[in-house]
C-alpha cells in the first residue's frame, strides 16, 4: 500500500477482507506520535484491529510490536 492509501497492485488479492491476525505486514502501518511513545494507526483495516484505540479524530496503535511495525514502516516510504 502506498502512502495515498491506495492498494498497490500487487497487493489487491491480499487486501480484500481483513487479515485474520493483527498485526498483519501487509496492511499494517504506523506513525510516531510523540511525545508520550504512542503510534497513529495507519492500516488499512484499522477498524477491524482489536489493538487500535479511538481517541477524538484519531486512531492510536496500542500493540506491543508497535515501534517494529514503525520502523518497517519507514523503510517503505
């Protein structure tokens, strides 16, 4: 998935329903949020993830590989 949020195309087949495990590689992306050590979540199927926190407008990654999923995050960009 790019940064516009939309599938790549390789990516399609996968991304159609939401991943049974959460997190997933596919879909799943954070940003830092600092201070504090909370992450945005950026998935795809963030409203499916038992790990996302509604917060006002945003959406705050709670699970515990977090700053792996950022740091795999940012490699993609």
């Amino acid at each position: 998935m790019s940064d516009t949020g939309h599938l790549n195309a390789g990516d399609a087949p996968r991304l159609r329903s939401p991943p049974v495990d959460f997190p997933d590689p596919v879909p799943c992306r954070v940003k830092d949020a600092t201070p504090g050590g909370y992450f945005y979540c950026l998935g795809l199927w963030s409203s499916h993830c038992p790990h996302r926190l509604n917060f006002g407008y945003s959406q705050f990654c709670l699970h515990p590989t977090a700053p792996e999923i950022l740091a795999r995050s940012a490699g993609e960009s």
